[in-house]
C-alpha cells in the first residue's frame, strides 16, 4: 500500500533546517492523527526522511541493522503519513500517521508506550477516546453499580431518552448564555452519545474520521 498524494502533508520539513545529531540521526516520533495516541518512538537519517517526504510513508533508519527500514514493509502495518513537523530546536520530528492495522509496535501492541509498572496499560489519547474505552470496558463488564452499566441494560430507551434530555439541556444552558452550564451540559450530552456508540458497536474512530474528512 502507499500513499499516493504526498503533496497533501500538512506541514513540511526543510531538511536543510533539521539538526541531526553526531550519527547523522534525528528522533522521529509517530502518533495516531485521529486520537492522539504516541504509537511509538524511531529514527530518521537524512534517507529516511526524504524518502518519507517523498513517498508519503513513513520510513526509519535501524540502528541495529544498520539499514533503511520502511515501517510495514514485513509486518503490513504501514504508516500513512498525514503530517509532518519539528520542533523548537529542529531536533525531533512529530509525524502524524494512519497506522495500518492499529498495530505500531513489534510484539502487536497498539503502542511500543503499552508498559507501566510490571503490568500492560494502553496510553492516554484524547479524553474522548480515553472516556470511551471506560465505557467498552463497562459494557464488557457489568457491574451493577455502575450508571454506565445500568444505562447499558436499559438499552435503547433508556439511552436515547437520556440524550434527548440531555440535548434539551444544552439548548436551554445555551439560551441562558451561561458557559459553564453550558460546558457542563455538553460533557452530559458527549458522553450520553458515547454510551449510544457502544451499545450500537460503532467505533468511536469512525465519527473521528468523519470528522477529519469535514475538516478540509
């Protein structure tokens, strides 16, 4: 697979501006564009980077193997590049990708960032994303406790008469121009929609991408 249109990268990077260091070698670090979620940490030589710029894919120098690595090339996880940038001290690059079958890391993590402590633990995206986890985790595991889980049992009447309050308290926090109702209204409503998403089994990725397409 390859990405066609690398002239549509947000962003470019002057390679003449980029400060490698000492091995010729610059930080890259790739991160899903819809949610934000850091996918893993590599390196770029000059190479790698103008072969990125040029094929609209992201590719690595191995240290280990001291060679070229064009990230999916084995695996097929590539990465779509969306966009490109350095930072302050043009020192490290920040590439926003597609990750092919939402797998960055070599031992099938999502993430190469998945540990914490002795144990496994995904890293923080967006607070969207992060709220919709908690709630496909409540409705894998009831717990009667649980507003979530109680809303889940109730189903479809009970869900979408709660959004359909909800919405109406926006509209009457809206009307009375006060923002942190209006802030707080919102949240009610964004994460009475998250538990409708998962009681439907839609990915909270496709309103994402929805979204995206909408931005240009």
């Amino acid at each position: 697979m390859s990405n066609s249109n690398p002239s549509s990268f947000v962003g470019s990077i002057p390679l003449e501006k980029i400060r490698f260091n000492e091995q010729g070698l610059v930080p890259a670090i790739a991160q899903d564009y819809l949610d934000g979620t850091v996918l893993m940490m590599a390196w770029m030589n000059a190479e790698a980077l103008q072969k990125t710029l040029e094929t609209g894919e992201a590719w690595y120098w191995s240290r280990s193997r001291q060679e070229l690595w064009h990230k999916g090339a084995t695996s097929g996880h590539f990465q779509p590049v969306k966009s490109l940038r350095y930072d302050c001290d043009s020192d490290a690059i920040l590439l926003t990708i597609e990750q092919i079958g939402d797998i960055a890391c070599h031992t099938g993590e999502r993430s190469c960032f998945h540990q914490q402590g002795e144990g496994k633990q995904a890293p923080p995206a967006n607070t969207l994303s992060g709220l919709y986890e908690v709630i496909r985790e409540r409705q894998a595991n009831p717990n009667e406790s649980s507003y979530t889980c109680k809303l889940f049992a109730g189903g479809d009447n009970k869900i979408l008469k709660k959004i359909g309050e909800e919405s109406a308290e926006v509209v009457m926090a809206c009307k009375d121009d006060n923002p942190q109702d209006i802030a707080s209204e919102v949240a009610d409503l964004f994460y009475h929609t998250l538990v409708a998403l998962a009681h439907h089994n839609v990915d909270l990725r496709e309103v994402y991408r929805v979204l995206e397409k909408r931005r240009h």
